[in-house]
C-alpha cells in the first residue's frame, strides 16, 4: 500500500519535473553561444522562473545581451511548458 503511494507521487510530482528539467538543460545547452557554455549553468527552473549563474560580470552582460532571443528561442522549443522570465546572477 505504501508502495503504491510512494509511486504514484513519484509519477505524478518527480518524473514531469525532472523530464521538464532535462528538456530545459538540454534547449538552453543547444541555444547559449559557444563562448558562454563553459561558463554560465542553470541554478534552477521554478514557477516559469529561469535562473542562471554566471561566472563573471562580463560572462553576464553577455547573457543579459542575448537574453529576449534565449527567453523566445527556448519558449518555442519546450513542450508544455514556459519561461516566464530569465535572471541571472553571479556565482
């Protein structure tokens, strides 16, 4: 019985996030300029909210430069769901 719970919220509450979380990394990875790949990571993914960590100063006024064509450029690619808005911040 405790079993059949434990799975059923695993299905229903785990598995999408973690599938969304997937999708988002993979998008933002194929998306962000080459030079900044190896410097910025995403912190995390909540409430449409997308939060980014960068480096350096520099490495984030370069994100904040590209960020409208990430924003609309990944809210075409993801299924289901969408980002509401991009921040970012120095890590």
């Amino acid at each position: 019985m405790l079993g059949d719970v434990l799975d059923h919220f695993v299905e229903k509450n785990v598995t999408p996030r973690y599938g969304r979380s997937e999708q988002i990394k993979s998008i933002w990875q194929q998306l962000l300029p080459e030079q900044l790949a190896g410097y910025c990571r995403i912190k995390n993914f909540e409430g449409g909210v997308l939060t980014i960590v960068a480096q350096s100063p520099s490495y984030l006024h370069e994100l904040r430069l590209c960020k409208g064509h990430l924003k609309k450029e990944m809210n075409k690619q993801l299924r289901g769901t969408r980002i509401k808005e991009i921040r970012f911040m120095i890590g």
